[in-house]
C-alpha cells in the first residue's frame, strides 16, 4: 500500500490539470477505512490462494487483475498522456520496490497468521525514519531514537524469536516492511510532480511485468472461482490504492494516517473467521508498541517540520 500525499495544490500531467480539493477530514477518513478493509482483504485473498497454487501464479494474476481495472478507469479520461513523466526511472524504481514488497507479503501471510503480518509491516514507518537517519543523514534527537528503539522492541514481540512459536514468515514480513520503508525513503517528493494517476498505472504497469516472469517457478490452472477469486484480490489491492490517495488529497496525512492501524483489526477478525487464528498476548501487546510508536513518530515529525 503504497501512495504519498499530493502536496501541490495543482500540477499538470499529460496536458490534465489536477487541483487539489479542499481538506475534508470526515470523508478523508472514511477513504482511509475503506482502503484498510480492501487491503486486509485482498491480503486474506492471497494467502487463501496460496495454499492451492504458487506464489507466483498468484501474484501474477492479481497484478494483471489491478492492471486491467486501472487502465480501464484511467485511460478513457487521460489516454496514454498519463504516462508522461520527466522521472521514468523514479517510477521503474519504485515499481520494482513494490513488486518485491507485495510478494514478500503475499509468502508471510502464506506462513504465518494474517494478523501477525499485518503487525509487523507496521514497522515500515519506523524503517523508513531509520533509513533517513542513515541514508539522508537526517538530524536524529533522543527522542526520535527513543521512538525507534521501542518500535522496533514492539516487532521484536510480536516475531517471537528464539522460541517454539516463532515463525519463519515473520522473516519475509520484516523484508516487507524494510523494502517499503527504503522506498518511502528513496520516493519521498516524487508527489510534487506527478500525479496520482501517473503514480498508479506506472506502479500497476511495473508490477504486472515483474510479477510475470514468476510464472517459471510454477503454474497450475486455476478453477475459474479461483481464478475470480484472485483477480478480484487484485481489483481490491488497485482499488486499495485509489481511496489510500483519496483519503490523502482530502485531509492531511496526520489525521487519516492513524485509521490505517485498523487494518489489523479487519485482519484479527478475518484470520479468526476464516481460518481460526487467535490472537495472542504477544501481537497484541507488541501491535500496541508498533502502532503507538508509529503515531507518535508521525505527531514527532509533524510537530518538527
């Protein structure tokens, strides 16, 4: 998941104007839960699948399935225009990040509890403020180190290392939230020029073709209910896409980015449904460090800039 903010109050993509509305924060955050619910559901999607079929297979059907639907809603209004862009290799680059992010996300929740996964990708922000400390050579505080030590003490808790219950999944999900955080970090400003459409086809363009060449590894054809049971987790992950920049052009990101954390929530409920998984002490306890480091290191470097 996967879209920044739009900061300009208008640019020009393609010859289209786009103007960004006025803050509305009710109907922000309603885009922000409506993307939390497709996002745990195409995630549930997914690791149902991956019990019947490769990694792969799965991975390359729902990217092809988001593609489809992208382009069919996008370039109707903007023609090819919208792939108009002075940053191809910003885009490629990015593209290739979350291709990579989405796969290793797709293996953790085939290994371990939804739920968990989903936890522990909550880290990312906290990867991400790291990576700018080393990578950009970010000013980092006390209390801004203080924020990350116990962040990631809260991952710590909810992998469980070095007992019985570990879970090798938790590996791919830490990978997860490392890539997403590097690519937070390496994208940042990348809004101040293009557009969320321009974002979103060369984000599902790029996913599309690095997702195909994982069909080597395995191919098994799939019932036709399987194969609209992936293709719609792929439309739910695009659609996931469109209301996250939805929510982030109507309000500001402080007041939305916290209803993100209700997606462990829909993925708690999901995973108990579907396949029985219940929570434990520890993800609930470790959750709780990982989300309110998180917002707190969004209300710390909210209040600093």
């Amino acid at each position: 998941m996967t879209t920044v903010p739009v900061s300009p109050a208008e640019k020009h993509t393609g010859g289209l104007s786009f103007s960004k509305p006025a803050d509305n924060v009710p109907r922000g955050i309603l885009w922000m839960i409506a993307a939390t619910v497709l996002l745990a559901i195409a995630a549930a999607i997914a690791k149902w699948q991956a019990e019947f079929y490769p990694i792969g297979e799965v991975m390359f059907i729902r990217s092809l399935a988001g593609l489809i639907v992208c382009a069919a809603v996008v370039l109707p209004v903007t023609g090819f225009a919208v792939f108009a862009t002075a940053r191809p290799g910003a885009h490629l680059a990015r593209g290739l990040s979350q291709s990579i992010s989405q796969t290793l996300t797709v293996i953790a929740v085939s290994l371990m509890p939804l739920a968990g996964a989903v936890a522990i990708s909550f880290s990312a922000p906290l990867w991400a403020a790291l990576l700018s400390i080393l990578w950009l050579k970010e000013r980092a505080g006390p209390v801004r180190w203080a924020v990350l030590l116990t962040g990631f003490s809260g991952v710590i808790i909810v992998t469980n290392p070095g007992v019985d219950a570990f879970q090798v999944g938790a590996l791919f999900a830490l990978g997860n939230a490392i890539m997403y955080g590097s690519v937070t970090v390496a994208v940042r400003g990348m809004t101040a020029t293009e557009s969320p459409a321009t974002l979103l086809m060369w984000q599902m363009v790029t996913m599309a073709v690095c997702h195909t060449p994982l069909l080597l590894f395995g191919f098994r054809w799939p019932s036709v209910a399987d194969a609209a049971m992936m293709a719609f987790g792929g439309i739910a992950n695009a659609g996931a896409q469109y209301v996250w920049t939805k929510a982030l052009l109507m309000a500001p990101t402080s007041a939305v980015s916290p209803f993100y954390y209700l997606m462990l929530v829909w993925a708690m409920v999901i995973g108990f449904v579907v396949w029985g998984e219940e929570p434990t002490v520890a993800l609930i306890a470790g959750s709780a460090i990982v989300i309110a480091s998180g917002l707190f290191l969004l209300w710390h470097e909210a209040k600093r800039r």
